[in-house]
C-alpha cells in the first residue's frame, strides 16, 4: 500500500503537542506525559487570578488596563482551547486517522492524487512553521521586555539601582511585594511559564485546524481531478461509466462531511477567536502606538504580529475549503461530460447544483474568510485611534 509522505504531514503538529505532554496519536491519556502538562498548564490557570485583579484596579487607565486585558484575553482563548482539545480529543485524533486512511486508499486507487497530497500538507506545513515562529518570537520578546524595561530605565538614572523599579513580562496583582528579590524571581518564572502555556496550546489547537481544513481541501482536489480525468464510455458501457462516477461522488462526500465535522467542532472556538482577537488587536495595537519607537514597543509588535496571523490562519483555513468546494462544481464543465451517457448526465445535473454551495467555517454570525480578516483589521485601526484619543 502506498503512503503519505511523513516528511510533510503533521510534523510542527506532533512536535507541539508532545511540548504540552499530549500524545497525538493517541485518542485517550493513556500515553501522555501528565506531569508535563501540568506543568504547562498549571501555571496558566493560575495566572487568571493576578491578570483579573490588575484588571479590576487600573480600570480608570487606559494604557496600563489595554496592557492587561490584552494578555488576559490571551489566556483565556488558550485555556477554550485547551478545554476543547480535551472534549473533542476522540473524535480529532479518529478524524486524523480517518483522512489519512482516505487519502492513502486514494493514492493507490490514483497515483497522480499523491502530488496534490503532498502539496497540500508542504503548505500546511509552511504556514504552521510560520506561525509557530511568530507566537515564538512573541514570547521569547515577553521574557525580555521586563530586562529591556529595566535597563533603560538604569541607563535613565545614571546607573543608579536602589530606584530601579522591578518589572514582570504581564501586568499582575499579587499578595506580596514582588520588588523583594526573592519574591521577584519566582514570579517572573511564573509569568514566562503562563506565556509558554498560551503559545504552545494555541498553536497545538490551530496548526491542528491547518491540518485538518488543507487535507480536506486535497480531498476536494482529488475529486474534482478525478472527475475531470472520467472516461467517457457513453452508450458503449453506460453501467461501469455510471459505477466510475459514484466512485467520485463517494469521495466528495466523504470530503462533505469531513468539512461539516471541522465546522461544527471549530465554531465557538472561531467566534471567541476573531472576537477576543479583534479586542486583542485595539488594545495591544495601542500599546504599540502608545510606545514606539522605543524598544518596550517590540514585543507589542510581535504579540500584534502573532494575533494578525492567527486570524490570517483561521480565514486562510475557511477561504480555503470555501474554494475548494466550488472548483469541484468546476470540473463538472471541465470533464467530458458531452460524451457522457444520459443516466451519467442526469446524475451531473444533480451534483452540479449541489456544489453551487459551498462549505463555509462560520463563527455562528460571521464566515470565517479573507472578507472578514480584512474588515476586523479596518476596524481595529479605528479603535486604535478612539483609544489613543481617550488617553490624551
């Protein structure tokens, strides 16, 4: 039996996974490293407590409150995310399975489908490297913004460390006075701990999306070679041509359905994710407005940077079985279809208009697509500029 090509499936997917201690492969805990998550998202949940309570206390300032909120939005979609990976786990690891198993069957059956796999999964890949490296950088700038805060504000006082005022990767309440040195390391390895959480859970979540929809969209892309490749035996042998045909049809049912199960299990998570994401965007937007050019304002670049690629994934993820559900109604005027037999024919008109419909991700009132990143992004400037407003 022919095989995908490992080298290009589900590799940035397993590797962050096995960061949280989750064994991919597996749709129970039996195999996972408990103790590893943990440790990943114990912090996490903890830190919700201090982020709330430095939240309610700057509620009267805007720039240090769109600090906060902005991290606290963060980790509460990591910890939705989290939550949803735990209830859906059976059914997304069999999905996984599921695909791989259609699309090897379809390998040997056609060949040709393997470049097209192949394919699919290098630009899964590509853009789940890609994102991984940005939500990286995001957290590697958190770790070392407190350091770079502090030493320009020792540059500022001439060296002069008994004003120098520690500083934490987020913004936090604690019961304790974390100026004192030995309150101070503990906490800020607690911070770094939470920012490494909210990385790596929602990139597990989201490449695992990427996965799911560029796999789907092979699958639609089989069909429609396949049908465009449908030999016409027209009055000659009307049966096996017919047989040929529902053998495609199969197939793009069997993609029908994969793509309603990622819609139905992704939708609260794509309505929390554009909509947090938009909040995210206004207030971290203004920090970076608020601050550059000076070097505090990189991280808030890069947590912008992360937050505009997540939405680009999400809407990149539902354009693309979008179009990729239409360009199989295509190739039914693309195939030899006059040279087909007249029960084949019927069953075309009736595939046909079923394909004028196309698979949409939506977030319950929104479509997850390149329309609706373009119009979040719009209106984040605008909230940007009433937010600057607000603070002068």
């Amino acid at each position: 039996m022919a095989k995908l090509d490992e080298t290009n499936s589900l590799r940035v997917q397993i590797l962050v996974y096995r960061l949280m201690g989750i064994d991919l492969w597996s749709p129970t805990t039996a195999n996972d490293r408990h103790l590893v998550t943990f440790v990943t998202m114990g912090p996490l949940f903890a830190f919700m407590l201090p982020m709330y309570l430095s939240a309610r206390e700057n509620i009267t300032e805007v720039s240090l409150l769109s600090d906060t909120l902005g991290s606290t939005f963060a980790s509460m979609l990591t910890l939705v995310k989290y939550l949803l990976f735990v209830y859906h786990r059976k059914q997304f690891v069999g999905m996984i399975y599921h695909i791989r198993g259609i699309l090897e069957r379809e390998i040997n059956v056609w060949p040709e489908a393997r470049e097209i796999v192949d394919a699919e999964n290098r630009s899964d890949q590509m853009l789940s490297l890609a994102y991984a490296r940005c939500f990286g950088l995001a957290g590697i700038f958190a770790a070392i913004k407190p350091f770079v805060t502090m030493s320009l504000a020792l540059l500022r006082d001439g060296g002069d460390g008994s004003k120098l005022h520690l500083e934490l990767p987020h913004m936090g309440v604690y019961p304790y006075d974390y100026q004192v040195m030995w309150f101070f390391v503990p906490t800020y390895l607690w911070n770094v701990m939470a920012s490494y959480s909210a990385v790596t859970m929602a990139l597990c979540v989201d490449t695992l999306l990427c996965f799911f929809t560029y796999n789907v969209c092979a699958i639609f892309k089989i069909a429609r070679h396949r049908l465009i490749h449908l030999p016409a035996m027209g009055e000659a042998d009307p049966r096996a041509e017919l047989e040929a045909l529902v053998q495609v049809l199969l197939l793009h049912q069997k993609g029908l359905r994969i793509a309603d199960f990622i819609a139905d299990h992704y939708r609260p998570l794509i309505f929390l994710q554009f909509f947090l994401s938009a909040l995210q965007i206004c207030f971290i937007g203004f920090q970076v407005a608020d601050l550059f050019p000076k070097p505090q304002s990189l991280y808030f670049i890069a947590f912008v940077g992360s937050l505009l690629i997540a939405l680009f994934i999400y809407s990149t993820c539902g354009e693309n079985i979008k179009k990729a559900s239409l360009d199989f109604g295509d190739g039914i005027y693309e195939s030899n279809w006059p040279d087909f037999a007249p029960s084949t024919k019927r069953a075309l008109l009736i595939v046909a208009m079923r394909a004028q419909r196309s698979c949409q991700m939506k977030g319950y009132f929104f479509e997850a697509s390149m329309a609706t990143f373009s119009a979040i992004v719009r209106s984040a400037m605008s909230y940007i500029a009433m937010l600057r407003s607000f603070n002068a």
